[in-house]
C-alpha cells in the first residue's frame, strides 16, 4: 500500500505542519459526535480514574496498554481533556484504507502515521519533540499489535523506550482494559498512573547519561524500560480486567460488527482464552 502512495511518508513528513495542541472547532464536533456514537449508539461503558495524576498542562508522553482493538485510542482520549490535544503514533495502513479517511484524518490531526518497514525512529522521534514543543500529548501503544491476550500485557517493542529517553519528557502511563471484543453495551476500564519519568523508572540502574544514537548502549537502555513499563502497567491491567468480563449467557449483540468496525482486513481474531484465529 505505501508502494503504491509512492512512499511510506511518516509523522512530521505526512502531517506536514506544526501537530497543535489546541482543540478546533471542527475536533470538538468530532469529538462530540464520536461521543454519541460510542456511549449512545453502542452503550459502551468506560470506568477510568487517576485523572489527578494527569499534568496540568501536555508536554508528556502517554505509554497505554493493554492494545486490543480500534477501541483503544477512544478509551485514551475519554481519560484525558480535549485540550491539550493528544497525538498517537499509530499504522498508517489499518487507518487509511481509503483516500477519504486519511483527508479527513489529516485536516482533523491527533495522528502521526507508521508504516511497516518504515523509515526508523528518527522520525518518530522528531514527531514526539514537536509534539511536546507545542503543549500537546505524544500517545504510544508500545506493544504495536493488537493481537494479544485479554486482561494481560504482550511484549512491548523498544520504540517507545527510545523515544522517552531522547526526548526526556515526562511520562504518564495508562492501563487499560476490555477492548479485545466489542458489542452493545460493552464494559471497559482505564486507569492514568502518577507522572514518572525516564531516570525515575530506570533508579539506580541509569547514571542519567544518554548513550550514542543509536549504539548497542542506548538499545540496551531501551530494554531496561521498556521492562519497567511493563512491570509498571501489567498487574493494573490485570487488576482491572475481571471488571470488563460479563457472564458468558449475557447477549453480545453485533459482537463480529463493532470488534471489527475500524480494523483493517487481514487482522487476527482472539478466540475466549486469547489464541489469536484468522477471521471466517
């Protein structure tokens, strides 16, 4: 698909200007909207706490998981304000899959898009700097699939270790949970953990001291956070679990159509005990 634009073209390159940190007109409507739809149409149901914990102002990174579904990104923003405007780093493929969605996405904002087999960090990087230079919110989903087990953390990719520590902004995590199936009044839970930070995380394992771009050092590094980040978001996603589960006779209406709403073909299906399966 990016062959086919002529390129994968990435975050700040895609966007082509400055990410905003404040809400338009046009992305409160959509918000509102999108409100309608989840909490009116569908009756989804989102528990979440730890919103004192949130800065008062953006200029952080947010680290969210469990990633289970399209639903994800809706459960991050219901957590936070609509001002100071939050960016994901999110595939550009499973979001474009038609030229009308990435027009609309574009002019609307809040995405910077990642294309497999894509150009690297370093833009990524650059993306999350602009980002936190203008007041927003960089969000990350670190284990980068959404194929994973219900109420448990897969692996995290290095990704977001590496942009936390080049950019060393201040970092909130987010637990949640409930999004691996979707159906009419669904259940899910979130949960903002207090503000950290990179040398915080890491304690006496880090002097503070930046390894090379790019060096086995700075990778390492990555690999000691990243283990951190799981350590800090896995048993609250597990604590908040049981909460999302209805009793097996409960009616799971529109269960197939609303899990796969926003999801590009091709994606795996998790079967009850979490074993991914190719969709019928």
């Amino acid at each position: 698909m990016a062959a086919a634009r002529g390129g994968a073209r990435e975050g700040l390159a895609w966007l082509d200007r400055e990410p905003e940190s404040r809400a338009s007109l046009l992305y409160r409507l959509v918000r509102l909207v999108a409100r309608f739809l989840l909490f009116g149409m569908f009756r989804f149901r989102i528990t979440t706490s730890g919103q004192e914990y949130l800065p008062s102002g953006g200029g952080y990174l947010l680290i969210a998981a469990a990633h289970r579904g399209w639903m994800d990104p809706f459960v991050a923003m219901h957590a936070l304000p609509a001002e100071p405007r939050c960016w994901f780093l999110g595939s550009g493929p499973s979001t474009f899959t038609s030229r009308w969605r990435e027009q609309l996405v574009h002019r609307l904002g809040g995405l910077l898009p990642v294309w497999r087999g894509g150009v690297g960090v370093d833009h990524h990087v650059a993306a999350a700097h602009a980002v936190i230079r203008n007041g927003g919110v960089f969000v990350q989903m670190p284990e980068g699939t959404v194929s994973g087990p219900p109420g448990r953390l897969g692996p995290f990719r290095h990704g977001a270790a590496l942009i936390a520590l080049r950019t060393g902004a201040p970092i909130v995590m987010l637990a949640m949970a409930g999004t691996e199936e979707l159906y009419l009044g669904r259940r899910m839970a979130s949960r903002v953990l207090p503000p950290t930070s990179a040398g915080e995380l890491l304690g006496g394992a880090w002097d503070g001291t930046l390894p090379a771009t790019g060096s086995r050092e700075e990778l390492d590094l990555a690999r000691r956070l990243t283990n951190r980040f799981e350590t800090a978001l896995g048993p609250v996603v597990l604590e908040l679990h049981p909460a999302t589960v209805d009793p097996p006779d409960r009616p799971r209406r529109l269960r197939r159509q609303l899990t796969w709403l926003l999801l590009g073909h091709g994606r795996l299906e998790r079967d009850p005990e979490g074993r991914a399966q190719p969709p019928a």
